[in-house]
C-alpha cells in the first residue's frame, strides 16, 4: 500500500464541507512507506518471467527521474503511483543500475548505465505495466509543464473518500499513468 500523509485544513471547520483542498507544502519530506510481504501482491520484489523481457534505449537518464530532483520526484510519485525504485551499484549488472518495481504487481523496469556513454541508457521492462514508458510520459509531462516544484501540486479530499490531485488550480487535474489510475482513485 502506497501511503503519504497531507493536512488538509478547513477555514470554518464547524461547517459541512462537500471537499477540502490544498497545496503541498515546498518543505514538506516524503518518503513512500513500503508494503511488507503480505501488503504486495505476490510477496517482496515478484518478477515477471524472463520471456516477457522486452529491451530497449532511452536518452531519459536515470538520475533525472530519481537522482535527488525532489520536484521530479515529487510530480511523478504522484502521477505514476505504485512504484518505488532502488540504485544498484555493485556493478554486477552494470556499473550503475536503477531499479523500478510496481508494490502490487510483476512488473518491474531497470535502466542500466554503461560507465560511458550518458546520452543513451539500456531499458528492460517486464510485466503488465511498462513502468519506464509510465516514468517516461510522466518526466516529459512535468517538463512540458515548467517543471513545477511541490507547492504548485495539490490535492482536493472529497466527502465520498475520493481525492483529486491538481496542478497549479483544481481546473488542472493530474492525470495519472492509466495502468496506475485505479490505486488511486479508490480509497478503501
């Protein structure tokens, strides 16, 4: 289960409200809270089997999605939901690799560096969801969009449990990856 916390505060709390909305706060930390085995669909870093494989290259470097671009990082936790990723650096698969998992899913992606070249990176993906095309549409969504730190982010809470996150006003809705969409748009 992906978790994150936002205080949403209401001017006249002694009011009915239909929904609360807010901005996220610029010095706001996150960091996602990690399902255990039991939490995750098919117990910790499930794979999908080697045959789905497919390969590919990107020029999007790994670190710009998840070197310690907070603003990145924030805007695509919130528009591809589900994942968390991992730096590899032993070097066994490569000299850096990043990996990116889906917590309730097979799916699974990992961008390889060379040690050389820093304008093309390998890509493999397997699983239902092809996590560096979400990471990827979702970088270049944020981008497009002045790359936009977190105060321009925000959330409306609605009285049926159902939330939407907004860019800049509520007029703007974030839409998220389509195969993420579900896990947030239903509150248990």
């Amino acid at each position: 289960m992906d978790v994150s916390l936002v205080l949403l505060r209401h001017p006249r709390p002694h009011r009915q409200r239909k929904r609360h909305r807010s901005r996220f706060h610029d010095f706001a930390s996150f960091m996602p809270m990690r399902p255990s085995e039991q939490e995750t669909a098919n117990g910790p870093h499930a794979q999908a089997i080697a045959a789905e494989e497919a390969k590919s290259a990107t020029a999007l470097s790994p670190w710009a999605v998840a070197g310690g671009d907070l603003d990145a990082e924030f805007h695509l936790g919130l528009t591809v939901p589900g994942v968390f990723f991992s730096w590899d650096t032993t070097g066994e698969h490569a000299p850096v690799r990043l990996r990116v998992e889906d917590t309730t899913s097979t799916s699974w992606a990992t961008v390889d560096y060379d040690g050389t070249h820093t304008t093309e990176f390998t890509v493999t993906q397997a699983g239902p969801r092809h996590l560096w095309n979400e990471i990827a549409a979702a970088y270049a969504s944020w981008t497009n969009n002045g790359r936009p730190g977190v105060s321009r982010h925000g959330l409306t809470a609605h009285a049926d449990g159902e939330h939407t996150l907004w860019l800049d006003s509520p007029d703007h809705p974030l839409v998220p990856s389509a195969e993420g969409r579900a896990k947030i748009s239903k509150n248990p």
